[in-house]
C-alpha cells in the first residue's frame, strides 16, 4: 500500500485523481451575512418580548449559577445547595461545555441572567453559520442559504436560545458533526477522521446522550468504501478512540476524584429515568413525559453523594418498568409521538408552558414550522439518496434523538438534533426547487433520455469537472459514482 503524507490512499494501481465534487459557486459571504443578522435580531426580540422579566429556574438556573460559580473558583458545584447551605457540593448534573461557554461570558463581566441570554443568543447566530456550511458542503450554494435562513427563523431554536439551555450547542455540535461527516467522505484523511471524533466529543460534552452518535459513525466509516480497505478500521478507531475520548477524558479524570462512582458524562440520568417510569406517566395526561413528583417518591441515602445517588434512582426506575412491562411498549410510543409533535402536540404546548415556561404563541408557531420542515427534509433525503449521497450522519443524528425519547422521555427541547438535520436537509429541498427552470428542464429532459445531470457550477454555463477514469470497479468506481452524484444535484 502506497503511504501518502497526512491522506489517506488506495493500494489501487494509481490512476487520475478523482475530483471532489464541484461546489456551486463561492461560499455564502454576504447573504449570509445579512441572514445571520437577521436570526440574532430575531432572538433579541424575541427575549425582549417574552424574556424579559425571566427569572432562572430549573436547569437555567444550575447553568446560570454554576457558570459564575465556576468563574469565582469553585470549580463544577452544586449552585443550590451553595446557595442555600453555603456548602460546595461536587455536581455533574449536567455535562460541562454549556457551563464553559457560560464562563466565558461571565469571564468578560456579562454575570446577570439577562446579559448571559443574550450571550445564548449570540451562540444560536453563530450556529446559523455551521449550518449554512455544513449544507453548502453537501449540497451547494443554494441549499446552504436555504438552511441558514430557516434556522434563523425556525422558532424553536430561538425559544431555546431565550431560555439559557444547553439546547442552543447542541444545534453547534450537531451541525459540526454534519459538516465535518461530509468534508471527510469529500477529502478521506486521518485528520478528518480526528476531527469528525472531536465534534462527536463536542457534542457529548453538551448532551450526554449524543455520544451514541460515536459508534454510529464509526461504524460507518469502517463498513463503507469512505476509506481505502486497509485504512477504514484504523480510521474508525481513530475517530472513537482518539477524536472522541480527547475532549471527554479531561472530564472523566476530574469527576474521578469528586465522586465514589464512575461519571463519564452527567449523574441525572437517574433521577430523568426516575421522573419517567412511574404510575403517572405510565397512563392519563402525563402518559409518555416526565414527573417531578415520582422523583420525589424516590428517597436516596442522605450520606451519599451524586453518584451513589444516581444509582439509587436509576434502581428504582428500572424496578418499576421491568413491573410494569406490558406498558412499555405504548409508553414508548407515547414517548417518541410527543418529541416529534405527533402525539397530542398541542396539550405539549400547554405542557411546557405550565413546566418549562416556553410560551405557547411561538412555540404553536414552532409547530407548525416543524411539520413544514420536516416534510421538506424527506424530500432532502430523497434527493441526496437519488444522488447517491450517503445519509448517515443524518440518520446517526435522528436515531439517537428516537431512541433517547424512547428510553426516557418525550419533549420537544430534546429533538434539536433532529430539528438540525430538518433544517439542513429542507435547505437541500429548497435549494433544488429554487433552481432557474431553465437547468431544471435541461436536467429533466436528460434523465428522460437516460443521460447523466450536467454538473455546473452555480451560475455559470459550462460543463463541470470531468469524470475521472480509471478501473471500472473497487473503490475508485465508487468514489466516482459518488461525486458524480453530488454534482448533478448541484
């Protein structure tokens, strides 16, 4: 096998390279510019309207607090019970980045509530941007504007975004993910695996469930043709073992010496499996979401600590399910049908306005955004398969959204992966809808014929990069089919 420098490469006898696929047009600069100020104009106005006598409560608050707590040198505690008791407990509640981004901002004097709402907001305009990216890379210019003004305007990322919740990185690391997914199969190299692992690190530091997409992308890089033969099993290796574990070891090895028991990401899981295996969101309104009572019936030793008492309750969780088992099945449903809207969506809305405090006008309007989004990004997924363009990175994002829902429970400020992936994959809709008429009946009239799409660039008349030659199968022919499909969708 021939060794390239920092690339990965076939043992194939060596023919022409093969182009990457042609991306229409230049980066989206100054549109995306103006869309990216108008999401953040969004955001502000959406806080001063319905945020602006917002006091933190709930998990905002653990955010809010810790965040300066940790800026005042006392390291990852509970904000409660110092506030309370003036005790400094040792808290994982939550995995650590939002609290860092947090920090940031109160490193820089911005400490109150407010101002650190604001500071979310800026970190949901800077998520628009990823997502412009990561949808120019796969799809092109049209499609990466497409995306970038709907997550401008898509109403539930600007609620999260107003609500100080670790709901706005995820939208970030998810899109990184995405972007990154796409660059490596584009451009297969080592430092590609490496930092497609550490956005997947990334994002795990954010929600402690989205670490499932690790071994999901994993698998896929070692199981497809993405990399040379002899390279994909230490490719995906790489990306579990090393991109993955560098952002997350620093966290493990600090709770190591804080806590009795392991805690590799956050130590609510828990008391959330506790809240929603109970009678009452086994059955009646709360069927499929989560009760802060039922953690209550749950009574953990006094003496122990986090850890020990994350344990207790998942016990107790997992105690009630296995007797309850003949109701999982339609809790679990219950479950995913209120994180994706399609059960009772708006006794949801009622819902969350009553826990969470998300009001009800922009969050029925989310809705409604959602199921338009969504039925677009089908039609995105369509295409891309179409064109041969591999859909894993979405699907790693959408199924670990599923299938968290169905474990613990379903709301909507959990699906923002999924919502990610929506937006990005409408953008791709949009964009092949938006093209002029004139190259859509051209490419109409050669499928008709049965010839391949021309790929042009975005506004220009001539013909794209030609294909490659070289030996008819193995990889090489793979790897040409692929970019073609991607530049006859563009």
């Amino acid at each position: 096998m021939r060794r390239g420098y920092g690339r990965l490469t076939s043992h194939a006898p060596p023919s022409p390279p093969t182009p990457g696929p042609a991306l229409p047009g230049p980066r989206p600069s100054g549109t995306l510019a103006l869309i990216t100020v108008l999401g953040l104009g969004l955001r502000l106005g959406y806080i001063a309207l319905y945020r602006r006598h917002a006091t933190p409560a709930g998990d905002a608050y653990y955010y809010h607090y810790q965040a300066n707590l940790l800026v005042g040198g006392h390291g990852f505690i509970n904000p409660l019970t110092y506030a309370v008791a003036h005790r400094a407990v040792p808290a994982a509640d939550h995995p650590p980045l939002w609290t860092l981004v947090l920090a940031v901002a109160a490193l820089v004097g911005l400490k109150s509530f407010w101002s650190q709402i604001v500071w979310s907001c800026l970190v949901g305009a800077a998520a628009i941007v990823v997502v412009a990216l990561a949808t120019h890379e796969i799809a092109g210019r049209r499609a990466g504007i497409a995306a970038a003004f709907l997550a401008a305007c898509y109403p539930v990322f600007w609620i999260n975004d107003g609500a100080l919740m670790s709901e706005t990185l995820v939208l970030l690391t998810s899109a990184l993910v995405v972007w990154q997914s796409y660059r490596l199969r584009r451009r297969p190299s080592l430092g590609a695996a490496f930092w497609l692992g550490t956005c997947c690190g990334l994002g795990a530091l954010t929600r402690s469930e989205l670490f499932l997409v690790v071994p999901i992308l994993a698998a896929g890089v070692a199981l497809t043709r993405v990399l040379p033969t002899r390279r994909r099993a230490g490719a995906a290796g790489l990306l579990i073992v090393v991109g993955a574990m560098v952002p997350l070891t620093p966290w493990w090895i600090y709770n190591s010496s804080r806590f009795a028991d392991p805690v590799l990401l956050s130590s609510q899981l828990g008391v959330t499996l506790a809240g929603a295996n109970c009678p009452a969101t086994y059955s009646g309104p709360l069927l499929g979401y989560w009760s802060f009572g039922c953690d209550l019936d749950v009574h953990p030793a006094a003496h122990t600590d986090a850890s020990q008492q994350d344990g207790e309750y998942r016990h107790a969780a997992l105690q009630f399910a296995q007797a309850h088992v003949d109701r999982l099945p339609l809790v679990a449903l219950a479950r995913v049908g209120r994180e994706l809207g399609l059960y009772r969506p708006f006794e949801q809305v009622d819902l969350e306005w009553n826990v969470l405090g998300r009001p009800r006008a922009p969050a029925v309007v989310g809705l409604l955004v959602w199921y338009v989004s969504a039925a677009l990004g089908v039609v995105g997924a369509v295409l891309l398969h179409r064109r041969r363009v591999p859909l894993l990175p979405f699907a790693a994002l959408a199924l670990d959204v599923v299938v968290v829902a169905a474990v613990t429970f379903g709301q909507t400020r959990y699906r923002v992966a999924l919502d990610a992936t929506v937006v990005m994959l409408a953008g791709v809709a949009i964009g092949w809808l938006s093209e002029p008429p004139a190259r859509l009946r051209l490419r109409l009239r050669l499928r008709l014929r049965g010839m391949p799409a021309v790929s042009a660039a975005e506004g220009s008349t001539g013909p794209g990069p030609p294909e490659p030659s070289g030996p008819p199968g193995g990889q090489s022919a793979e790897r040409r089919d692929g970019s073609r499909g991607l530049a006859a969708g563009r």
